[in-house]
C-alpha cells in the first residue's frame, strides 16, 4: 500500500482526503488544530496529527515515514508553512506536491492591498467601522494602533485559542463574532449591517473561501471590500489536477462513485432540509426531472434532466463525475423513486436524505397529528379505497390524474360513506396553495387541481367488523349456489390469506367467497372463474356492491380460465365441474407452492379429492356438520344441513 502525507488546512485538503480514502493508500492527514481534526472527520485508511509543526519536526515525520508523495493543501496565505513544507521535503529527497486554490478576484471587487501592514496603513486614513474577516493569526498587527482597535468587528473561529488572541488585542467582548463558516451573502450582509461597517477585510480566498459572497454582501450592504493579495504562489496543481496526477502515479483503485437521494420537501423552499442545501452545494452535477431542477440554485453545477431510476444509474456510470444530488419531490420513503435507485445503485456509495412529504406537511397545517393515519397511493396504483375507510380513522391519500379527488370523494359517496369528514389540499406549499373540507356528499361536486391529495376522516370506523364470516343475507343472491357463513368462515381460516394475496376463487357462485377474500387481501387480488352467466352477473353484482376494486370476475370454465391469470399464492375451490386433477395441476404448474381449499358435498367429490391429496406434502381434512333452526308451531327445531368436507392442500419446496 502506497503512502501519502497531506498538510489539510483547507476545504479542498480536506475533500482531497475524502476523494483519496479507502482507495489503496494509506494517509497521513496533518492538521494544526484539533478543531481541524473534528472537520476532517473520520475516513478509511486516514491516521489524524493535530498539532502544529515546525520545519525540524515535519522533516523528522517525512524521514520517519518515507512517503510516496507529500501534498502541500495548506492555505494561500500560509506562506511560512508552505516554505517549511517544502524545505523538509527538500531536506528527504521526498516529492512535494503543492495544491492550489483557483483566484476569484475582479478590479471591480474593492481596493487591493498587498499585505496586512499595507492594509492597516490603508484603514488608518479611514473613518468608520470595519469588520474583519481574516481571522486571528494577524489580529495584533491590526490592533496595535488604539484608534484602529476600537473601531475592528473580528470574526474569529469559535476556538479558545482565538478568543484569547482577541482579548490579548484588546479588543472589547462585544466586538468579536466567534463562528464557523462557510457564510453565504445573506449572512456576511447581515452582519456587516449588523456592526455599521463601513469596511470589510478580506482575503483572496476563492470560491471555497467564500470569497464571492463577501465580496457580493459588501456591495449590497454599502460597505467597501479591502482585498489584502496573496503571498508569492510557488508551482502546483488545481485540485483536481492534483487528484488526477495521484491517481496516475501511485496507481490508486477505482474510486466509488457518491450518490445523495435528497428529498426536496413541498413547493415551499422553507420545508426543505439542511442536508438538502449540503447535497446540492458538495454535488459535481444534480440530475432530477426538469421541475426539480428548476427548483433549486443549480449555479456552478452541471445538471442532467432524468426521472427513471435505469436512466439516472446509466447517466451516472457514465459520467466522469464522482458526487451526485438526485433531486426528488416530498420525501423519499412515501411512495418515491429512491427505493428503486437504491436497489439500482448498489455498486455506488448512496445516502438517503428525507424530506417533508406531503403527509406531514399537510397534517401540519391541519393542526392535527398523523400518527394514526393510514397512508396509501391512489395514482397509477390499484388499491382497496374505500375498505381502507371503513377500517381506519383517517386515511391520507395521493390521488394524481386531473380529477383523482373528486373520483376519490365520489367513490367514497357511491359506498355510503358520504358523511366522512374530506379535507383536500391543493398545491401544497405553493403561493397558491389552498385547502378545502366538508363531507363526501358537500364536497362531490367541487373542482380541485390535479397536484391535490386527500384526507379522510371516518367517526364509524370503529365499528368496522374486522372478522370475516359475513352473513348469508349481506349478500345479493337468487337461485345460483352459495358457500354458507359457517363453511365460507371456516375455509377463510384454512386459507390464512396474506394482505398481499393473488386468490382464485374456482366457481364463484354468489361470490360470497370472492368478497371475503377480497376485503382481507386489501393489498393484492382476487379473480372470480366462473363459467355461468347468471352467476357471473351475481358475483359482479356483489363485487359492486361491496365496492371492492381489487376483485375481477373472470368468465370461463377452470382450467382453461386460469390460463392467462398470474400466478396464485392461494385458490379455492368451490366447483370443479368434474375438472378437479386439471384445476389441480394448472394450480401447481403456476405455483408450486400455492395453498389450496377446496370444499365437496358430494361423496364422488370427495373421494377424487381424497386421491388426489395424497400427493400433496400438507393434508388436512376437516368435515363440518352445520344445523340450523326451523319453527314448527310454538317450538323450535335444529334441522341438518348436508355435511361439507373441506379439504387444506399445499406442497412444501424443498431446497
């Protein structure tokens, strides 16, 4: 493993260790501070000296260590350093690499002076306020002179270090401003208003200085910028000069590439996150659909317009960027595209940043709490609506499509659920955002906007009956067979449906059987075969009537029905039509672990199923007699019913 010592007393020191980490070398990252340590952070392969060094204790270090390559990433105006640096390693033969950051500076920026002591002569001739914004290191030059003192604003680092040089300088408590940057324009403004200056000292930092923003702040807030130039510049390379030639040289492996999921939040920039604002400000290119990127200050970064998790992966295999911001709206674990970019960017570095979605915000501004709100997505997606009203108090919704709240509130009217509580908010976060409620029934004939979402609150869903076994007379039905309450309840048990399930149900009949299943499997689907009209139109009916969305009647006879259906996780089989072994058969060719009920009343029924299930690894057979009560005159009689054999079949796959 190849060796590097890097002197990081900078932003781009520092993201040179980043970009160089875990890459097949072992760093040595010098730093003067242990505030300097608690930035660089922790990295792979990265050893931390705090401490400051002179010029006999770095060339004892280099001797000691014989490094492949010492790169100098201390800052422009540390020049003393600098020279020390370089000496040592002229001292040990070692290769001294010297990291430069890029100049910002314009004619139109200010007065340019070429040193501290050309600056304090300069602010002698002056009157007024100054903030100075370089630091501590050259402090006592500034303050030597008691009239220049009194009238000095520093902004020190928030170290005790430098808060002792300030009260070594005299300077008054309440003329020091302890912070660590960076600081945009908005806040170098705001204290420069602050303190009335009339003056502001910087130096030529560059971008990664927050140079321009000091620069910009004076402008607006009237205050004359004074650009104290940089020491003489010995040879070197941009940063990513300097990560390039290393790469090269000391044969590095490929890096990782770094990929930000960020959540954006609503439409408002006031509900979007900190680490959003550090995503976009650390990325090489921010990629998202177009309205994403419109959204947010992509100054200075390369931007790709994509919203498909296979296009965006691509792009960025492709690209010689390494940090990436994907841009996505709400937050990223309620129905987003991060879930399947995870899964898609598995050879890359990701972090998941979350976002204010949707459900908080608009709870939020209903004043209420979501923890008991049941939270599911109506757009482009299948799903049980209205079963999901009648089981849970409040139910959030994203509804899409430019009408999906009103066939939302319609819906819930046609299942008579007309005096639920809807509130739709439309637009959220947006300067037009606007927030309606009223009952299903007030609310089914308003307009809303497409980008709205849905909320309903249901006072009666306590009542809801959570077991099954509805009652005979709950459903629609004439002369067309039905599984009884008893015998449907029973097999519902044996079932052990998942909310998730893909049912059949082999002759439908009523359907009775179809509806149950259907209103626990909220989640998946149930098909209805049946192969006769009349009972094809009950089952229909019953299926409408309960208003279930995930339950399709499928017309035709079994097998041949079951065809082109996807493949069952559970069936029930209610009429065979003496089809049974090919019913079976197709069952298990489509999955062979499909869990099977089948019920038979008569005794050839039963003893083709009881043949047939010896091949099956799981076998219970239960035979259930039901006896209901009949009046004959004052008394009451329990009168049989013939007996049902209920048949549970299920293969085990083995490894």
């Amino acid at each position: 493993m190849c060796k590097i010592c890097i002197f990081a007393g900078t932003s781009e020191g520092r993201e040179l260790i980043e970009a160089l980490s875990g890459r097949g070398a072992a760093i040595t990252a010098c730093v003067a501070t242990e505030y300097g340590e608690v930035l660089l952070g922790q990295h792979p392969d990265v050893r931390i000296l705090a401490g400051r060094m002179n010029m006999e204790e770095m060339t004892a270090l280099l001797r000691n260590e014989s490094f492949d390559a010492v790169v100098d990433a201390t800052h422009p105006y540390a020049d003393v350093v600098t020279h020390n640096i370089a000496a040592a390693c002229g001292e040990v033969g070692a290769n001294y690499l010297r990291l430069l950051r890029g100049s910002s500076m314009s004619d139109q920026d200010g007065a340019f002076v070429p040193d501290v002591e050309a600056c304090v002569n300069f602010l002698r001739s002056t009157e007024g306020n100054i903030l100075l914004t370089t630091g501590s290191k050259q402090l006592p030059q500034f303050c030597k002179d008691p009239a220049l003192r009194a009238r000095i604003y520093a902004r020190v680092l928030p170290m005790q270090a430098s808060l002792q040089t300030c009260a070594d300088c005299g300077i008054a408590p309440d003329h020091i401003i302890a912070m660590q940057g960076p600081f945009d324009e908005e806040l170098n403004c705001a204290m420069l208003r602050a303190v009335n200056a009339r003056y502001m000292v910087t130096k030529d930092t560059g971008g990664a200085g927050g140079y321009g923003a000091k620069i910009a702040a004076a402008k607006r807030a009237g205050a004359q910028a004074i650009v104290i130039g940089r020491p003489a510049q010995v040879e070197g390379l941009s940063p990513e000069e300097m990560l390039a030639h290393l790469e090269k040289t000391l044969k590095l492996t490929p890096p990782r590439k770094r990929v930000v999921l960020a959540g954006l939040g609503m439409g408002n920039p006031e509900t979007r996150t900190l680490g959003l604002e550090r995503a976009i400000r650390e990325a090489d290119c921010l990629i998202g659909a177009q309205r994403m990127l419109e959204s947010v200050d992509c100054a200075g970064k390369r931007r790709h317009t994509a919203v498909l998790a296979r296009d965006i992966a691509q792009f960025i295999r492709s690209d010689p960027g390494r940090h990436y911001a994907v841009l996505l709206s709400g937050d990223t674990g309620f129905y987003s595209g991060a879930r399947g970019l995870v899964a898609e960017l598995t050879d890359m570095d990701v972090e998941v940043l979350p976002g204010i979605g949707s459900l908080q915000y608009f709870c939020a501004r209903l004043q209420r709490p979501w923890q008991d709100v049941r939270a599911l997505s109506l757009h482009g997606r299948e799903c049980d609506f209205v079963g999901e009203v009648r089981k849970h108090p409040a139910v959030f919704a994203l509804v899409g499509g430019s009408d999906g709240a009103h066939q939302a509130i319609a819906r819930l009217c046609e299942a008579n659920l007309s005096d639920c509580t809807v509130h739709v908010g439309q637009r959220l976060g947006y300067a037009d955002e606007r927030i309606t409620s009223g009952t299903a029934q007030e609310l089914l004939n308003a307009a809303f906007d497409p980008l709205s979402v849905v909320l309903v609150e249901n006072a009666t869903s306590g009542d809801f009956v959570v077991t099954h076994g509805l009652p005979d007379d709950a459903f629609d039905r004439d002369e067309t067979p039905m599984t009884k309450s008893e015998v449907r309840s029973i097999s519902l048990s044996k079932l052990q449906l998942t909310r998730g399930a893909i049912v059949y149900d082999v002759g439908s009949g009523s359907g009775s059987v179809s509806v149950e299943c259907a209103m626990q499997a909220t989640q998946g689907r149930v098909y209805a075969i049946e192969m006769k009209e009349k009972a094809l139109a009950l089952t229909r009916h019953n299926a409408e009537k309960f208003k279930l969305t995930n339950l399709e009647v499928v017309a035709g006879a079994a097998p041949d029905a079951l065809e082109d259906l996807p493949a069952p996780t559970h069936a029930f089989i209610g009429g065979s039509t003496g089809k049974l072994k090919g019913i079976l058969d197709c069952l298990l060719k489509k999955n062979p672990d499909v869990r099977i009920v089948a019920t038979a009343v008569t005794l050839e029924t039963v003893a083709e199923l009881t043949e047939l299930s010896k091949s099956f690894e799981t076998c219970d057979i239960a035979e259930i007699s039901v006896s209901k009560p009949r009046v004959l005159g004052r008394y009451h009689l329990m009168t049989a019913q013939n007996p049902v054999y209920i048949f549970t079949l299920q293969h085990e796959i083995k490894d």
